[in-house]
C-alpha cells in the first residue's frame, strides 16, 4: 500500500510537471497572413484570408499542439483591382458554389498528429473543416523564433466545394478550375 501512495504520488508530480512546461502561444492575428492561389485553366487568382484565432502548444521548446480558427467572410482577392472583378470575384467565392460563408462564416484546423523531423520543422497532420466538412491534412510546419511557417495544398472538391471541377463535370474545357488551391500561412506569436 506505502508503494502504491509513492506511485501516485511519483505520477502526480511527473504531471504536474507536464502541465507546468506546456505553454500556449497565442497567434497574433493582426501580424499573421495567409494567402491563397486558385488556378484554373486560364490563369489564376490569388488573395488573402485572415485567421480568427490560434494557437501553437509547446513543451519547452518541442511543438505538442496547435487549434486555428479562419474568418472566412474574410476572403479577399489581390490580383484584381476595384471596379475590374475584384467584386464580383470575391462575392462568389463567399457564395455557395465556394464556401457558403453565410452558412459557414470559420473555418477550423485542429493539430492531430506531430512528428519532429529535425531542425524545428515537424510534420503536422491536422482535421481541416471546411464548409462543415472534416478531412485530415499533412503538411511540413517550420518554426522560427516567435514564427512558424507551412505551405500546402487542398483539394476543394473534397469539401463539397465543386464548381467547374473537370474531376466533377465533364465537358468544360477551358472554364475548368483547379481541384486543389495552395495556402501558404505565416503565424506570428
């Protein structure tokens, strides 16, 4: 019985440890960026969305964690300038043949699995919920010092999201858009 109390007690502080070290690192919102690109047959698009909310989870200096919430009603395009489609262009990304904002104004990441692959990169596999879909990702997240940066892409149809998909519909030629549409995010915290 003594040993079973010195146990406890062993793994009572061994977690109590645990919990000190980890730490939240809030993401700054206003000093981090994602971008997006579309490509399509006849060109591309490219924008912006800002991120809600965030936060990596570290123990020590070792990523454990990370949540993200995307603002999608914040989509914007950046190759277009006022008056020349930028408008219209970004009205029907928020419609429902893209991403239903109306319906589905956030857009969540939520870290699943991480493995360190040396040199503060870690490969992250993540539930991505779009338009109340929930698919995993993986892709390489880089840390830096108060930064950390990733590229990746995602295949829209997956999402329910498939307008002009020559994978979907057949016979639109040159009106086709790409399945899959890159982001590149750059968090501050």
């Amino acid at each position: 019985m003594k040993n079973l109390k010195t146990i406890a007690l062993a793994l009572i502080v061994v977690a109590g440890t645990f919990t000190a070290t980890a730490q939240n690192k809030k993401i700054n919102v206003e000093k981090s960026k994602i971008t997006w690109v579309g490509k399509k047959v006849t060109g591309q698009h490219d924008g912006t969305i800002n991120l809600s909310s965030g936060t990596l989870v570290f123990d020590g200096k070792k990523l454990k964690g990370g949540s993200f919430e995307v603002d999608m009603t914040s989509i914007t395009v950046s190759d277009l300038q006022a008056g020349k489609g930028k408008e219209k262009l970004e009205g029907h990304l928020k419609a429902d043949d893209f991403f239903g904002v109306d319906k589905y104004p956030t857009s969540t990441l939520e870290f699943k699995t991480i493995a360190s692959k040396g040199s503060d990169i870690y490969t992250i596999t993540a539930d991505l919920t779009i338009k109340g879909n929930t698919l995993p990702v993986t892709f390489d997240l880089a840390i830096g010092d108060g930064t950390a940066r990733t590229a990746f892409k995602v295949n829209r149809t997956k999402y329910g999201i498939e307008y002009k998909s020559s994978s979907i519909f057949s016979g639109i030629g040159d009106a086709a858009i790409n399945d899959d549409f890159e982001l590149t995010v750059s968090l501050v915290y």
